[in-house]
C-alpha cells in the first residue's frame, strides 16, 4: 500500500514502460534480460552486416537476436531468482525456529547434538 | 491497498499472490517480445518496395507461423496451469470463516469457537477519522491470524456477489444456494483492502472488505473479547 507522500519528500515519478507495458524499473529481471537482449542484438546484428553486407537480413537478425538473448536471460534470471527467494524464505523461517525453540525440547540444534553424540 | 491511479498489481502478502505476480510478469515479457516483433514486421512491410502477386504456397513459412505460436501457448500454459492447481490445494486449515454476501455488505462467521458473528458495514464518509480510506473502511473488521491456513466459505444471501482481496490474491463469487471454498494465508500482518466484485444492485461499489491480520496471541486476545 503506498503511503501518502510527506511535504518534503520528492514526489514519485511516474514509473517507465517500454511499449507502455513492460514495468523494466519494478520487475526483477527486466532491465537486465531488456539490457542484455538490446546488446545481443547490435552485436548479432552489426556482425552479420560485416559479414555479409546485407542490411535489411542484417536487420532481421539483429530482431532474432534481440528476441533470443532477452528470452533466455528471462529465464536464466528468473529461475536464479526463484531459487534465492526460496532461500530467503527457508532461512527466514530457520531463524524464526531458532529464536522460538532455542532452549526448549523443540529445539533443533539440540536434536542434531543429541543424534551426533549417539553416532 | 491499491495507490491513486495505480495500474499494476498490489504487493503480494500470500504466496500464491506471489507466484501470480510472478506469471503475470513473465506473461508480459512474452507479451512485450511479441509486441516487438510484430511492429517490426509492420515496418519491413511499410518500407517494402518488393511485390508478389503470385503466390501459391509457402510451406516455411506456414510451419513457422504455426509451431512457434504452439509453442509460445504452451510456455504460458504450463506455469498457469501449475498456479492453477496450487491455488486448489487445500492444507489442513487452522480456522474456518464463512463470508456471506448480502446487499450491500458481509456478514462473517467464526463457526470453529462458539457462535462468534458479525455484520461488516461500509464507514460513511462522514464518520472517517483522518487517514482513513474513503470507501474503503468498514465498522468491523474480519480479524485473522496471520502465517495460518485459513479456510473462508463464502456464499450469498440474496444475489450474487464476489469475496476479493486482491493483495491475497483470492476472488471467488458468492452463490445465493452454494459453498464455495476458497484458502487464505498472510505472510505479514497487516490490514488489506478489498471491494465486492460482482454486481449487485445500486450499492454494489460500496461493499468493501478489510482483513485484519494480526499475531496468533493477539488474535486469541481479540476472539475471547467478543465474547464478553
């Protein structure tokens, strides 16, 4: 929920959409995969265009590359991401165990140490 | 809450608003590189002076247009339909509320202690104190434990209605005559908004909906005070 902006806090500025629907500031993943797609397709593009000095084809590749590189830092990012939150998540509620159990019967550690001291 | 003139999606405060705001915005990636190279191909074919009147088939092309598109659905597919079935698993609940709809506000019911219920009314402007939200606020709000499963039956006394909360990601029509079942769970506590979602008569707009999600004590705390 935003807050309602105070007197002397900068006003928030409208948040930029590339074709007025990709979000590239709030989604994790965007800049990059838009950033690395962009720079995938000058170098797919440009380096067709030294090889075979057909601009329109040129072209057309450097669209294929956009497309292609942008897709798969999509995923690549959003997997690595998914696994971190996942992480975060477990380590969270790791912490929170901690603090409720340290101590007490529930505790985990003093299971581990308990099953250590039996082997 | 949403923020004034905001387009996107609220902040997730469940799991599954979470991994719908994750689809959403893979969906809008593939939307966006569609987008992209169909106006691309709208200006090859404006700046084009090559011309084919003649044309008998193309069977390349054809495939192209044919197996990436499948493809494509299928890529949207999958993840939708894996949030989909997540959305129906059903844990073992720690409490069960009953949401009614009636015109034009909710009434709930906390069945699992004795017969603790309410009537939750939408605040007048007039009676908002200041940093509260018009049409928004209600005279009772429903009060949950957070971090729990919770199970909400909702349903309809009269016409049909819609229970929504957007930030928890849940919407499920209440039916005059039917159950329907929809799972609740908050990461954070908080307070979250919602409005009825399916039309209703004239004071359909002004039907909100708060949950209150608080600590398991404190949540305690407030159920054995309705009590008294």
């Amino acid at each position: 929920m935003a807050a309602v902006p105070e007197p002397d806090e900068p006003a928030k500025r409208k948040p930029f959409k590339l074709l007025g629907i990709l979000d590239v500031e709030n989604i994790p993943c965007a800049r990059d995969s838009i950033l690395y797609g962009s720079l995938g397709s000058v170098v797919a593009g440009f380096g067709h265009f030294l090889l075979t000095s057909r601009i329109r084809r040129s072209c057309d590749v450097g669209v294929g590359g956009f497309i292609l590189v942008t897709l798969g830092c999509w995923f690549h990012c959003r997997y690595n991401y998914a696994k971190q939150k996942i992480q975060q998540r477990i380590t969270r509620q790791g912490m929170k165990n901690k603090l409720l159990y340290e101590g007490t019967h529930l505790d985990p550690e003093r299971k581990q140490n308990n099953g250590n001291s039996s082997n | 809450m949403a923020a004034p003139a905001q387009l996107g999606l609220q902040n997730a405060a469940s799991p599954i608003m979470e991994e719908l705001i994750a689809f959403h915005d893979h969906a809008l990636m593939i939307i966006f590189l569609i987008s992209s190279l169909v106006l691309y191909i709208i200006s090859l074919m404006l700046t084009t002076k090559l011309t084919h009147t003649s044309t008998m088939n193309a069977q390349e092309i054809e495939m192209i247009w044919t197996i990436l598109p499948a493809m494509i659905l299928i890529m949207i597919a999958l993840p939708s339909l894996r949030i989909l079935y997540m959305t129906d698993e059903f844990n073992k609940p720690y409490l069960t509320l009953k949401a009614i709809g009636h015109q034009w506000y909710w009434s709930y019911e906390y069945s699992d202690y004795e017969d603790l219920a309410f009537d939750s009314y939408i605040m007048p402007t007039y009676f908002l104190e200041p940093g509260e939200f018009r049409l928004l606020e209600v005279d009772n709000r429903t009060t949950l434990p957070m971090e729990a499963d919770i199970r909400v039956l909702i349903s309809s006394q009269d016409v049909l209605h819609s229970w929504a909360v957007p930030s928890l990601g849940v919407k499920t029509d209440a039916i005059p005559g039917r159950l329907n079942q929809a799972m609740v769970a908050s990461m954070r506590p908080g307070l979250y908004y919602g409005q009825c979602s399916e039309i209703c008569g004239s004071n359909h707009s002004f039907m909100p909906i708060v949950l209150e999600f608080i600590y398991f004590q404190d949540f305690e705390v407030w159920a054995s005070y309705l009590y008294i």
